[in-house]
C-alpha cells in the first residue's frame, strides 16, 4: 500500500557490486566508466563470469548515469522535472484503481470481510518483500534480472498458496475461499509491483481503466451473472499483466532462482509492510464495521498521494543543494526545505484521509478522522525514510505507528494520540539528519 516503498530505491538492503559504486560516482559517461573499470583490474572474462555481461563496456553502459539519462531533475520546473513526477501520479493511480478494482471484485463475489483483510494484508507484505529484491537489482542497474529474481519468489509464494489450496479441497469442511483470494491477490501485487518498476504504468493504466468501469457498472445491475462477470474480470486482469511480466521476462534472459542476497533484500520492505499492516488491524479492531472500511480506503488515498509527494521533494532538495557549493549552507537549505515538505506530506496524507472518512461516512466520530490521519502520517514518515535509503529507519517508524495503535487500543484515545505525534516528531527529526547528507537524494 504504501507507494514510494514499492516504487522509489532503497527498499532493502543493496546487492554487493564489487565497488562499482565508487568507480561510477560522477562519471561523465559509459566510456569513463569502462576505464575506471579497466584501470580497477576487470577485464572482458571477469565481466562475463561476475555479472553476465559480453565485456567491460557493455557491463559499463549498465552502470553509468549521465546527468542527460540519470533522472536527475535540475530545477523543479524542467521537463525531466515534470516527467518524473507525472510518472509518481501514474503509479498513484495505479495503486488506487488496484485497490478499487480488488474492493469491486470482493464485493460483487460477496467475499468475507475478515478474509478480504487478510488476504491483502498477505498481499502488500508479499509484494512489498518482491519489490525490495527488485530495487536492489535496480539499483545497481540489473533490473531486468532483479524482474526475473523477483518473478522467482513469487512462484515459491504461489505455489506455497496451491499447495494450501489443495489441502482446504482435499480436507472437508474447510473453505477454499481464502487461499483462492491470497493467491490471486499476492500474484498480482507481485506482478504490479514489478511492472510498476520497469515503468509499465501506461499499460497498467489501460487494463485497470477498462477494468474497474465493467465491474462498477455489474455491482450497480446486480443481475444474476454479476458473479460469473467479475470473477471473468479480474481473471483477466491477473492474466493481462502476467502476459506483460513474461514478455519481459523473455527479453531478459535471466535466470529465476532467487540467491542469497535476494532473501537479504527482502525482509526490510517486508517488515515495514507488516508493521503497518498490523498497525492497521488494530485500528480496525476498535472501529465499528463501515468506519473500518473508510479507515482503509482513506489510508490508501494517503499512500498514493504520498509517492507524488516524495518525488516533489527530493527534486526541492536537488535543487537547493545545487544553488550552493558550501556544505554546511547545502545542509541548511537541505533541511529547511525537507522540515517544509516533510510538513507537507503530513498535511497531504492526514487531509486526504480526513476528506475520505468525512465522504464515506455520514456522521463520523472524531477519534476516526484523528486515527486515520495519524496513521496516514505515520505511514508516510516511514515511507519517506525508506525513500531516503533508511530502509531499517523506515521499518522502525512502522513498528512505532503499530505500538501506537496498541496505545489507542489498550489506553485510550488522548495516549494513542501522544505516542503518534511523538513517533512522529522523532521520524521527521531522522529524515532531517538524513537529508543534511546530499549524498542521500543525489
């Protein structure tokens, strides 16, 4: 659920690059970068044995980052500006037409509330896992095979999930449902999340776009094969993106058994995941039933708005580092401008939430409005950590919106509220000594 952990670097911990990073840094092009990489001892056989590449500058185009291709945005105005964020908007909608789209479909099948709960709290954990392992392939600029690694996992998970699938058809008296819905819900947040990161978001735009209208328009007639439609929907749904994932996958050319560092990368994103999912569910636990279902869509609003957000503010902080080459007065800009965007993003997630809850529900309690807000708070502190390459920083603040749910939960209304503001205080606090460092949104 949350954006920017699925879509930004620095979820997990990065794979070992036999110190490219270092030869890479600021260099002006491919060809400076293969002579770094002579001059450090590799040659064509090393290349090809170590990372798969045919030679040294094939294996240097992969790494190198002219300002012109990096992504670096210059001032907030430019184009490259404009097409970065546009493409977080994308992914924004993405998220929330995903959302939509499974909410349509659990409805129209008439699916269990607990078990549309667990099925996609298993659903954001395991996909958060793929992406991390996928982000960390990425970012040492392996993608496609960070794809092929991260399609690898999720077979093991699908297959775990038939394996439970077989034992409810096998053994009477248990309900198959679950393990369907987890199955389905897990592939696809693997699959999306994948194709999110390869910037497949046009075509995952267009399937969700043709989607979510045909199961809206068969949950208003509610005619007898409103059933049979929807399950026929998302079916091709999961289809149309596995389709695009193999396509892929066919051009890269990489191998799908996941290695030990794969399974290092993982568990941070993972865990974050799982900390606020958790968080979530006791809140849930305390709400009645329909404010329950606005606390969710509200914090999934939030996350959307969130991966926009970040993406403003690291182009706000690549622009003020600029305009000066002293360091401490670039730490100063840096967390002036991170202290007024972090305050933003906040103001975003808590408003967004707020204006759901208020839409979905008539006449809500004001302890709703202030639980969502905080959690949608929280959530993006955690986020934005782990956008910042805090990825242990961004799993800690997600165990600190859980604890403050059990406060709420166990103590009441006024110490859940004073455990949330102070996380969060101490969560903006670490990003502000986080970005000081213009090495940390360079």
């Amino acid at each position: 659920m949350s954006a920017d952990s699925v879509v930004m670097p620095g979820t997990g911990d990065a794979l070992t690059t036999h110190g490219t990073g270092t030869l890479t840094h600021d260099a002006v092009d491919a060809f400076e970068v293969t002579a770094r990489l002579e001059a450090s001892g590799m040659s064509d056989r090393t290349v090809r044995r170590t990372h798969g590449a045919h030679d040294v500058f094939t294996y240097a185009r992969s790494l190198a980052r002219p300002a012109s291709a990096s992504g670096a945005p210059g001032a907030p105005g430019s184009w490259p500006a404009r097409v970065l964020l546009l493409a977080a908007v994308r992914r924004a909608v993405v998220l929330v037409l995903g959302a939509v789209l499974g909410g349509l479909t659990a409805t129209i099948l008439a699916v269990d509330g607990r078990q549309i709960l667990i099925a996609g709290i298993g659903a954001w954990v395991v996909g958060q896992g793929v992406s991390g392992i996928v982000w960390a392939h990425a970012g040492a600029g392996h993608g496609p095979r960070g794809v092929a690694r991260g399609t690898g996992v999720a077979l093991l998970v699908a297959m775990a999930l038939a394996a439970c699938l077989v034992i409810t058809l096998v053994i009477p008296g248990l309900d198959p449902t679950l393990a369907v819905l987890t199955m389905a819900w897990c592939w696809y947040s693997c699959v999306v999340s994948m194709l999110v990161i390869l910037e497949r978001s046009w075509f995952l735009l267009a399937v969700l776009a043709a989607a979510v209208p045909i199961l809206t328009v068969t949950l208003v007639l509610r005619h007898d094969a409103s059933a049979v439609i929807g399950a026929a929907v998302a079916l091709l749904v999961l289809l149309a993106v596995t389709v695009a994932l193999i396509g892929v996958l066919r051009t890269a050319a990489e191998r799908c058994v996941p290695s030990r560092h794969d399974w290092k990368a993982a568990p941070a994103p993972a865990a974050q995941a799982g900390f606020l999912a958790a968080a979530l569910s006791v809140a849930l636990a305390r709400l009645p039933e329909w404010e329950g279902t606005a606390l969710i869509v509200a914090s999934v609003v939030a996350a959307a708005a969130t991966d926009p957000a970040l993406v403003l503010m690291r182009q706000r902080l690549v622009w003020s580092s600029n305009r000066t080459s002293h360091l401490r007065h670039a730490a100063r800009h840096a967390r002036l401008v991170a202290l007024a965007m972090s305050a933003a993003i906040v103001l975003v997630s808590a408003v967004a939430s707020t204006l759901v809850i208020l839409f979905l529900v008539e006449d809500p309690a004001a302890t709703t409005v202030l639980v969502a807000a905080a959690f949608s708070s929280l959530a993006a502190t955690s986020t934005a950590l782990n956008a910042f390459g805090l990825a242990r920083g961004g799993v800690v603040f997600a165990g600190a919106a859980c604890l403050a749910s059990v406060a709420w939960l166990a103590l009441g209304d006024v110490p859940g509220m004073l455990c949330a503001v102070v996380f969060l205080a101490a969560g903006i606090a670490a990003l502000l000594a986080r970005v000081s460092d213009p090495r940390a949104y360079a």
